[in-house]
C-alpha cells in the first residue's frame, strides 16, 4: 500500500528495525503476511478494545508503520465487553498458567544441559565440501564477479560479499 491524501493526519514511522533496507516489490509479502496476522489477532482472537492492529505502507521500498485507531465509543464497548470475555479466563487461571509454564521451561532447560556434545567432523562431506571449498577459494582469491566498476571493497561488506559469491556457487552448482 502507498501513501494517499487520507494519511496525512496520521503518525508513520519508519520500520527500520525489521526492515533496514529499502524492500524490492515481490520482498514486501513479508511485511504484508506480518501485518495481516497481526491485525487479524488484535482483531479477531484478542479483540483489542482500542485498536484492530497496524496500517502499513511503502514509499520507495521502505517500510512505514503507524496505528489503527477505534475511535467509535459504541464499537470500543462492544470490543471491551468481548476482550473481557477472552482476557478474564487468563487472569483468572493465571497462577496454574505460570506455573506450568515454569514447569515446561525448567524442564527444556534440563533437557539441554544433559544433551550430549555432537562433534563436527573436520572435513564435510559429499558435494557440501567441493561447493564450500569452491566458494571460499573464489572468496579468497577476489575472483567473484563484480558489477562493472566496483571495486572490491566499495560500500560493500565482507559479510556481503561472501553471499553473492556463494549464492552465485549456489546457482552454478544447481545448473
């Protein structure tokens, strides 16, 4: 969704915590799929009073949040008498909730610190160890494609780097 002229009144900020950089059109499902479900458990199984979740939209591929008010005092009682139904039984059985929530966590805690140290072998085997051998030579060599231009170190990360060389292995070993 983009901005239109409705907006204007509302508060958006940038997400820029989930979303740092700029997201390509076919990218943005994900935001999309996160607002839906989230705007569909204020709704539908929380029922918040206040709001029915967040409006999102997209300005050059980033990402701007801001919330949905329920400013209509007959739907924001409607919407407090259901909440009270669904939110009273947690409060009411809170005590047995925690406690086996408690219960559950010990015993993950437990389970992990009695689990057996797996070794990883030195060498990998198979197919993963020829591509990986593969991919770090090209890496180490600085023989991964570059866009003409582009120096090997210009405004790009090593951590970057590494994943356009391994994703272009990827590619030619997949072929």
């Amino acid at each position: 969704m983009q901005f239109g002229p409705e907006d204007d009144d509302r508060y958006w900020f940038d997400n820029s915590m989930h979303f740092p950089e700029p997201m390509r059109l076919f990218d943005m499902v994900t935001a999309e799929a996160a607002y839906c479900a989230l705007g569909s458990s204020n709704s539908r199984v929380h029922c918040l009073p206040t709001t029915p979740g967040i409006g999102y939209r997209i300005l050059n591929g980033r990402v701007y949040i801001g919330g949905n008010a329920v400013t209509d005092p007959a739907e924001i009682a409607r919407r407090t008498e259901e909440f009270q139904k669904r939110a009273s039984y947690y409060y009411e059985h809170w005590e047995p909730h925690c406690d086996a929530w408690k219960d559950k966590m010990r015993a993950l805690i437990k389970n992990d610190r009695n689990a057996k140290s797996v070794g990883i072998g030195v060498v990998e085997s198979g197919s993963n160890r020829v591509l990986l051998t593969q991919t770090k030579l090209r890496f180490d060599a600085g023989l991964g494609q570059r866009p003409t231009g582009e120096s090997r170190g210009a405004g790009r990360t090593r951590a970057h780097r590494w994943s356009v060389v391994s994703r272009r292995a990827g590619r030619r070993a997949c072929r």
